[in-house]
C-alpha cells in the first residue's frame, strides 16, 4: 500500500508519534510514501522533513518516479481540463 502526502500536511512525516509514522514505520501492507519531482521539493522543503525521506529512502519506505514522466503526466492532466486541482503535480 502507498500513502501520498501534500505539502500542507508535511509535518506529519516528522512527528513521531504520528499517525502517518506509525504507519509508515510498520510492517503491516508493506508501507511505502510515494513522492517525486515538485511535490518532493516541497515536502523536503523543511529540514526536519527532508530528514525524514532520506530515512525512509534508505529504508526502501519511499517510492519516487521518475521526474520527466510525472512532468508530462502533469502537462497532460493540465491541458485535458478534466482534473480540477490545484496541485496537478500531486
């Protein structure tokens, strides 16, 4: 199972007494955060969080596609018109 987190609830990656840590650092689904290109950059933003993926990286708990495919998927989602977001790169 994968989980994606948004900027806006970042700090949630380094509490850890989180809900999203507890889950994360189980082992029940074979939990993985799923984050790459922009909405990496933005989570990492925070030092205390940009500590936190490299934990889970080195763990094998974060899952990062590869940057070019998601920039055109989010070119894509942004001309087809049908996805009503503010954060198509999401």
């Amino acid at each position: 199972m994968c989980l994606i987190v948004d900027a806006n609830v970042r700090n949630l990656l380094s509490e850890r007494n989180s809900l999203v840590n507890a889950w994360l650092n189980g082992q029940t689904g074979n939990p993985r955060l799923v984050a790459g290109g922009k909405l990496l950059e933005e989570l990492a933003n925070k030092e205390h969080v940009g500590k936190r993926l490299i934990e889970l990286e080195r763990a094998g708990r974060l899952r990062s596609p590869d940057r070019t495919m998601l920039s055109w998927e989010e070119t894509r989602l942004r001309r087809d018109g049908r996805c009503v977001s503010n954060d198509h790169h999401v």
